[in-house]
C-alpha cells in the first residue's frame, strides 16, 4: 500500500500540465465573442460559470429574387458561376451555415422550388433548408454578403418536413416578347449585303447596322429575291385594328406611368403593327392550346415521349398585358403549370410565335403532343423569361394553424421594385442594344425548321411528319417515299420517318393503294 501513493501522486502531477492549455484555447478560438470569453474566466471573478447560448437550427424558407444576366443558372453547377453557389457562400458568411457543412448542401436539407436556365432571372424564387438564424439581421447579413442583382426579401419559420420543391404546387413564369415579334412582315428574312472570306454577310434593313455571317451558298438564289419574298408576305392580322391595350412605360426613374391613349391613335394613323384587340385574340387562342395535360418531349432535350416526366399540365396561358422598355411595346405571356422542364417555356413561346408569324400552321402545336412524332420547334431567346411566383396553397392550408404562409404577399412592393430595376431594365436594354429577339426571329424560316411546313403549301399535299417509337427512337427505320405529280396532276405524297412497329406495314399498304388509286383516276 505504501507503493501505491507515489505512483498515485506522479499520475496527477502528469495529468496536471494538460489542463491550462484548454482554458488558453477557448479564450482564441472564442476571439470577438463576449459571453464566450466571460465563462472562459468566470473563475477568476468568483461567480458562477457563463456559457454563451446555444443557437439552434430552424427549417426556414428563404424568398428572395435576382437577374440571371452573367449566370450560368439556378442550380449549382462545378465550375459555373450560379445563383445557388452565390447563395450558399452567402449563407455561410452570414453564420447560417457552419465550417463543417460549407458545401456539403445535404447536410442542411437544402431544397430549391425552381430550377431556371442560364440568363433566366426570377422574382419569386423559395429555397429551403436548416440554417441558424435566431441572431437578429439575418436577412441583412445575406444580403451585404451578395451582390446587387440578388436580393433576399425574407424567410419563413416553416415545419420540419418543408421542402420547397416538393410542396410547391404550381410556379408562374412571365416570358416578356417585343410587339414586333407578333408582326409576320417585321425582321423577315435578312438581305445578303456582301461575301467575304467564303462568308455571306446578311443584313436586315430593320436591324441597321447589325448583322451576321453565314456560311457562302447557304442563301444560295433565294437571297436575291428575299426583299420581294418580304414584301410579298400577306399576314392575316389587321395592323390598323388596335383596341385598347393596358399599357404602361418604364420611366428614366424606374417608375410606371400610364401611356397616353393618343399613342394607340398614332400607331393607327402611321399603319404600324400594334398589339390590339384582334392581335390579343389570336395569340391568347395559340397558347390556349398548351393548356392541359400534354406530353412535351417535343419541347424539352433528353427527354423521350415514353419518360413520365414529359407528361406537364398547364393550368393558364395568356397575354393580355403590353408593357413599354426603353421605348418598345413588349407582351407580357403569363404561364402557370405544376412543373416544366429544360427550355420548355422558351420552345412553347418560339412555336407560337412561329405560329403567330404564320411560319406554321396552328395545328402543329397539337401534332407537337403525339408522342409518334418528332419535331424540331424553335427556342426563343432566354432573356425575356424569368419566375415570377411559386405557390404553396396546399402547404399553407394544411400548417396555417401553426406555421406563417409561405407567399409572396408581404414581398409584393418590394418585388415589383426589384423586378422593374433589375429585370425589366435589362429586357428592354438587352433588345435595344443588342436586338437578341430580331436576329432570332431572321432564323424562323423553313430552312432551319423544315418540319415547322409554311402554311402556304399546295392543298392538296399530304403532310406526314417524322415518326418515332414511342419506345426508342433507335428503332426508327427512315423511309423516303414521294410519288411524283402523274399526267392528271396528282399532288405528291411525303412519307418522312415512318415507325417500325406492327401496325406500320399495313398502314403503308393503306397509304400506298390510295394514292394509286389516286394515280389512276
């Protein structure tokens, strides 16, 4: 026993150096952190022991807005300068997320309610997740850590099994279109102005002095008669029926005033293309025909008919309202849907405006839906579109007892501030400088969309559209048939792709003793 005591005294006095050297660590690593450094000498006082307190992760949902112009999109990408990746460095800056989660987005429930393409911008944008934001400021935290085309308008204390994309029922996109974009005769097909270095050089006489090359030949002898093929051009459209239109202009101060009613009446007078009331008509009936459930593979990329994910429902699609930026008319097309895919409002919005320009017919849209046929629609530009609102009417109802809705009702004022400073000034000097919707109304031609068929062919030319399986496109079997004009003057019959499936043999059969018997009679 008496062995035992030294043994027992040399172990303490080991163990003793080791515990002054945690007290030094607490006072650095606790630097500029007051309550933290008084428990780490409240010995020394003689009172009771002070621990900072201890913050805790709430689920919250994070509104917030920005301009997607120099971004590659909404969602994080390696390499790619994104909104998320803004964010989330934002995030962690502010103290909402710690050291070890710095991105690591999994490990905070992070969710967004809408993914937008590059250049897309949105207003009405929800993210989810756990983040610490029991300190006052947080929201000006965020925002002093991101730059001035992002701005969070606030959070919501939301239950824990929120997500913004999986309780979002519906999300409302606004796709702004210039009023010329509607006119059939406006930034038609480009005149060919000179040749250099193998190049063609084409020149719209609206667009002045823009311009852009294209390969030689591809005008080929269509480029010399294009100045009467424009002015040959007939639109179904009355240019001098314009009724009355809600109008507002953006002023050099960002504010909204009414346009005088005696713009209209000059419009009129001078004979130009105005948004009216018979204008309004028909484009609302060509996007009427996107509301519904439809199968979308024909407006999406990588997407197969036969995937469930190209089944969208449309709830609304109009245009009934016309705004003026930096001194031109723009349409404003509103479409609210449960969910759309990659590039999916783009391609709805470049076929009706294709549609509108009488490019094509107004049945391609319902031939686009059949999910046998494969057709190339056109995609308008990205820098009119952007997210205006995302809604959570089923999540509200069913937490309104206990949780704050989750809207954009108390962000109104400061959304509609942000969204004429940042958004719709970039819309309107985008187009005015760089005329991005006139050179892309220049491609809307039968020679880059010939599956789009102009609507004047011959009436008694049937038209069938290339098919695909609606299991895989692999199994296309591509077969050209045309069986020419005969003495009597028989039309032609264009087969494209045809499916290889059962019942294509005896449908060819079918098609081939029609048109025989056409032949002979």
């Amino acid at each position: 026993m008496e062995n035992q005591e030294p043994k027992i005294e040399e172990s303490l006095q080991d163990e003793a150096p080791d515990q002054e050297p945690e007290q030094k660590k607490l006072k650095i690593s606790t630097e500029g952190d007051e309550p933290a450094l008084s428990a780490a000498v409240s010995g020394k006082s003689g009172g009771a022991e002070r621990r900072p307190p201890k913050y805790k992760r709430r689920k919250v949902a994070i509104v917030f807005a920005f301009c997607g112009v120099g971004y590659q999109g909404m969602q994080k990408n390696p390499g790619a300068k994104t909104i998320e990746g803004e964010l989330e460095e934002a995030l962690f800056h502010a103290g909402a997320v710690p050291e070890a989660d710095r991105n690591k987005p999994r490990q905070y429930e992070w969710a967004r309610s809408a993914r937008t393409d590059k250049g897309v911008s949105a207003v009405g944008q929800v993210v989810s997740g756990r983040f610490y934001v029991d300190p006052p400021g947080f929201v000006e935290r965020l925002n002093s850590n991101l730059p001035d085309q992002i701005r969070v308008f606030g959070f919501k204390r939301v239950a824990p099994s929120f997500s913004s994309k999986k309780f979002c029922d519906r999300r409302r996109y606004v796709y702004l279109i210039p009023v010329f974009a509607l006119d059939p005769c406006s930034h038609s097909e480009a005149e060919m102005a000179r040749s250099d270095s193998g190049y063609e050089y084409v020149k719209c006489v609206e667009c002045c002095e823009k311009g852009y090359k294209i390969p030689l030949g591809v005008l080929g002898k269509e480029s010399v008669d294009d100045e009467t093929k424009s002015s040959e051009v007939q639109s179904d459209i009355s240019s001098n029926n314009c009724g009355a239109s809600k109008v507002e202009t953006l002023s050099s101060n960002g504010e909204k005033t009414p346009n005088p009613e005696s713009k209209e009446e000059m419009t009129k007078s001078e004979g130009k293309f105005c948004y009216g009331e018979k204008e309004k008509e028909r484009f609302n009936r060509i996007l009427s025909y996107y509301v519904g459930s439809h199968n979308f593979h024909n407006f999406t990329t990588r997407t197969k008919a036969a995937d469930p994910a190209a089944n969208r429902y449309i709830l609304s699609f109009n245009a009934n309202t016309v705004i003026t930026l930096d001194g031109k008319d723009f349409v404003k097309c509103e479409v609210v849907g449960q969910s759309f895919m990659l590039h999916q409002i783009r391609k709805m919005i470049g076929l009706a405006v294709a549609v509108m320009r009488n490019y094509a017919p107004e049945s391609v849209i319902q031939t686009a839906f059949k999910k046998d046929v494969r057709i190339v629609v056109p995609m308008a530009p990205e820098v009119g579109l952007y997210l205006d609102e995302c809604f959570f009417t089923s999540y509200n109802k069913r937490f309104k007892v206990s949780h704050e809705e989750v809207s954009m009702e108390e962000y109104k004022e400061v959304a509609e501030e942000f969204k004429w400073k940042h958004v719709y000034s970039h819309i309107g000097s985008a187009e005015d400088k760089d005329g991005i919707v006139a050179i892309w109304l220049h491609s809307l031609n039968e020679r880059n969309y010939p599956d789009l068929r102009v609507a004047e062919h011959k009436p008694d030319e049937v038209i069938v559209y290339k098919k695909i399986d609606a299991a895989s496109e692999e199994m296309i079997n591509e077969e050209e048939a045309a069986v020419k004009e005969n003495a009597n003057g028989a039309g032609e019959l264009l087969v494209g792709s045809k499916v290889n499936d059962e019942t294509s043999d005896e449908k060819n059969m079918e098609e081939g003793s029609r048109v025989e018997e056409k032949a002979t009679e």
